[in-house]
C-alpha cells in the first residue's frame, strides 16, 4: 500500500506540474505541523497513542481507497 501511494503521489506531482500548477510548500509545512499538533490532543496519552488510532486510520485509508475507486 505505501508503494501504491507514493505512485499516487508522483503522479499527482506529474498532472500539478503539467499545467505549471506551482506546489505551495508554505501550505504543505502548514498541514503538516497541524497534523502534529492534533496528534497532541487532551486525551491523557500524550507520550503513547490512543486505542483507537489505529482505527480512525484504517477508517481514513478506507475512505481514502473507496474515493480512489469511484473515480
């Protein structure tokens, strides 16, 4: 699965590129340390993940393949 994505993202990469679609990397390192930050949330497990990580995961990488096959 993480050899598919990366095909995904180098593809994408590719179609952004073609039309001269400029990357904003300022936005890209915005989302990221966003990312970070809500993985700092109040739920008494700042140092280990929560219990259900692992599912909103799985639930994200579903939604993720159910909206890749529709297209």
């Amino acid at each position: 699965m993480a050899e598919e994505t990366a095909e995904n993202r180098d593809s994408l990469r590719v179609i952004m590129t073609a039309p001269d679609v400029p990357a904003r990397w300022p936005r890209v390192a915005v989302r990221r340390q966003a990312e970070r930050t809500a993985r700092g949330k109040l739920n008494g497990r700042l140092v280990r993940r929560s219990p259900l990580s692992d599912i909103l995961e799985l639930a994200a990488m579903r939604l993720g393949v159910e909206g890749k096959t529709s297209l």
